[in-house]
C-alpha cells in the first residue's frame, strides 16, 4: 500500500470551477493539489465554447459586480479570443429573427482552461495531470481519496469534476440530475456567421441548435435535445443541420449539460461542489463556465475564513444564494415553461412573437420572461 499523501485542500477537476477555486486558495497561501483526470487541461473540449465576459455575468448576476477579484479573473487576454460574440439571434422554426447584444467571446477551452489553470499554478497551486479520482473509502474519520497516483485526505475537498460530480454525489450533495441535455457539436469550416445563433424548433426538440463563431471561418455548431424527444442518433440530426449549411466538418464531439438547476445544498461535512457538480447551469441557455468560476471563488473564500476564523462551511452556500441561485431558479423556471409550451414548430413560433425580442432576452439571460412569470 502506498503512503496517503495529505493536503489542506484538494480539488477534483481542473475545468473553470476547478482552476478558479486553486488560484484564490493559492493567493490565500493554502496549500492546494488540483487532480485532472486529462493528460491536458482543457483537452479535449466539450463545449460550444463560447465564454462569457464580466459585463454578460453582471447582467445576470448583479451582485457581483463589485467583486475584483472576478472582474480581474474574467479579463481573458486578447491571445485568448478567438472572436468576440457582441450579437445574439436566435431564429423562430419560420426563420423569424430576435436579436440583442452579447458581452462574450469565444475560445478554444484547451486554450482558455489551460490559462486558468495557469493562473493557478503561478499563484503556488499544485495541478496533476492524468490524475484521476477512482474511489472514495472512509478509515475512521476520515475520507481517503484513492486514484491512480496515489491516495490523498485533505481537510477541505472541492468538487469541480463537472457534471458527474463524482464526490459531491456520495456525499449526498444533490441527485444525480435526470434532466441532463445531451448534445453533440462539430467544429466546421466554410461562409459563418459573426453572431451566436440559436435556432429552437423542430431542428432540436426540447433544446436547441446553436452556431458559435470562433474566427478565421471556422465554428463551432451543435444541437442539444431532451431524451424523451430523440428518434434518430443525434449525429445524424446534426449531420442534416450541417449539409443545409454547406459548411466543411472539421471534427465532432459531445456531451451532457445538467439542466436540472442548482442543487438545494453545496456543502456536506468539508466537502464543498462547485460548477456543474454543484447543478450551476443556467437552465435557459446551457451555459456553466461563468457560473463554475464564480462558485470556484465563493468556495475558496469559505474555506479560507472557515481556516481563518472558524467561520462555518455553510457560508459557501448563502454565498451561492444571495448571487446565483435565484436568477437561476427564474432560469430553470423558463426552461420548464419552454418545454411544456414549445412543443412543436407552431407553437414555438406562436411563444416567440408573444414574448418578442424583449421577453426572449430576459429568459436567455435568466430574468422573468414577463413580469408576472
Ligand atoms: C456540448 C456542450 C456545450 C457547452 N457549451 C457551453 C458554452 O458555449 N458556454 C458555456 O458557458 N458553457 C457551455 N457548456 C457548459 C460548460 O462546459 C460547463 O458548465 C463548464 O465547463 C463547467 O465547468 P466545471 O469546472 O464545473 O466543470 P468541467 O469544465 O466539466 O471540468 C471538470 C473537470 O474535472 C475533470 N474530472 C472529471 N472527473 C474526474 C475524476 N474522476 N478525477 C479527476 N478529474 C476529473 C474533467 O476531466 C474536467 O477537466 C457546454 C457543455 C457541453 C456538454
């Protein structure tokens, strides 16, 4: 048997959530082990890679505005940027155009979760690659981390292992969400727009199709749908999507995004989840990689003041309250409502005229569609 290695933090997972977590533990001069399961960072991406800027989270999550430490964190360098998102449309089954502005970029994740994971490191946080999470066993009061480098116990642990949550789940953080959205996605060549478009209707029941920009005439395009609503192998629907646009494929890939909103408690003992393992998707556009850098941040600095002065792990979760959750809710809220009411091209594209672009907007970016909604 080997020696158990101890930490005062470990993190699984070195997505955003992940890597955020390390940094600000590192800056605090906590001593912090990330494990990755990847051989690299960030590859390979699952993702549609479109990240949002400090002025998109605002808009959704107000009170984060004054926070530095974020506002410096989502200052993603021009070398970063493959192209800035400044325009949203999304198309009605008959094509009908609803437009607004975006503050988002997108990049390539290996790029981006590699400069997180950067930051980290240069802060004094240790990440290892190839490192992955096998088991959990407890001996006596303690939880022992088992993987194929060795076995850990650390006083606090974060969760950042994405979707599968693979600690937060056996400490009985949250379910293992049902309402997890399949998708598939292809990085294609050819004439591309410069906007994000989303296309809702009949192309994905349930979810949507989506068309990201990533510079030099190269996108990312994919579509998300529920289960119940799938008929053929979702390749195929996305092969379809992709002769229409006459557009060269280039490579494929896929994924789950856990859509059942936030989970109702991210703390358990000194177990901590953040990002996808902690449910913080926004339900009505998919996207978790602000979310996850957020919530990083919030973890580490309950840790920090639970190490500093006692100050109980539960503050982690009305961090989580008072900046996310509710625009959240409101945003699981207005998937549910897209899903009962849109259920075919009709009736979608009869939703979408009476919500026009103002009401389509406040749902993308979780706010009540209507005022009495
Ligand atoms: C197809 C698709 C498209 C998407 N498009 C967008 C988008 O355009 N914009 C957006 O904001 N969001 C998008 N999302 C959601 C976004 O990818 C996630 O919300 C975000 O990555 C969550 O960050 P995270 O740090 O919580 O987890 P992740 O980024 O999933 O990171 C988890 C890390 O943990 C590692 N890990 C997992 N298990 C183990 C283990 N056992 N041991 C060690 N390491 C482990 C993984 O390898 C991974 O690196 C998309 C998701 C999918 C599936």
């Amino acid at each position: 048997m080997s020696e158990i290695e101890h930490r005062e933090v470990l993190i699984v997972g070195a997505g955003p959530g992940g890597s955020s977590a390390a940094r600000r533990l590192a800056e605090a001069d906590i001593d912090t082990l990330v494990i990755e399961r990847r051989e690299v960072v960030g590859n390979p991406a699952q993702c549609g890679e479109c990240i949002p800027l400090m002025g998109e989270m605002v808009g959704t999550f107000p009170s984060i505005a004054d926070d530095a430490w974020l506002v410096d964190q989502f200052d993603v360098p021009n070398r970063i940027i493959a192209q800035r998102l400044e325009w949203m449309r999304i198309f009605s089954p008959k094509m009908r155009e609803y437009s607004f502005e975006l503050d988002c970029i997108s990049a390539h994740r290996l790029q981006f979760d590699g400069w997180l994971a950067d930051r980290a490191i240069e802060s004094g946080a240790e990440i290892r690659t190839s490192c992955e999470l096998r088991n959990v066993s407890t001996r006596g009061e303690r939880d022992i981390y088992v993987t194929n480098q060795g076995r850990f116990t650390a006083d606090h642990v974060i969760d950042a292992s994405g979707s599968l949550a693979h600690v937060a789940r056996l400490r009985g953080i949250g379910k293992r969400p049902q309402d997890q959205l399949p998708t598939i996605y292809a990085q294609v060549a050819g004439d591309l727009p410069a906007s994000f478009d989303i296309f809702l209707g009949s192309i994905a029941p349930g979810g949507y199709a989506w068309i990201i920009p990533k510079g030099n005439g190269v996108a990312n395009i994919g579509l998300g749908m529920l289960t119940s609503k799938i008929k053929e192998p979702l390749k195929r629907t996305l092969d379809g999507f992709i002769e229409d646009l006459g557009v060269r494929l280039l490579s494929y890939g896929g994924g789950w995004i856990p859509l059942a909103g936030p989970v109702k408690t991210a703390v358990t003992d000194n177990v901590l989840a953040v990002g996808d393992a902690a449910g913080l998707v926004m339900p009505s556009n998919g996207g978790g990689i602000g979310t996850a850098m957020v919530s990083g941040k919030y973890a580490a600095d309950s840790i920090v003041a639970n190490r500093r002065s006692g100050q109980s792990l539960s503050e982690y979760d009305k961090m989580l309250e008072r900046a996310l959750r509710k625009p959240l809710r409101i945003s699981t809220r207005s998937k549910k409502l897209f899903q009962l009411f849109c259920r075919g091209n009709f009736t979608t594209e009869v939703a979408m005229r009476f919500l026009g672009t103002g009401g389509i907007q406040r749902a993308v970016e979780c706010h009540r569609p209507l005022y009495i909604l």
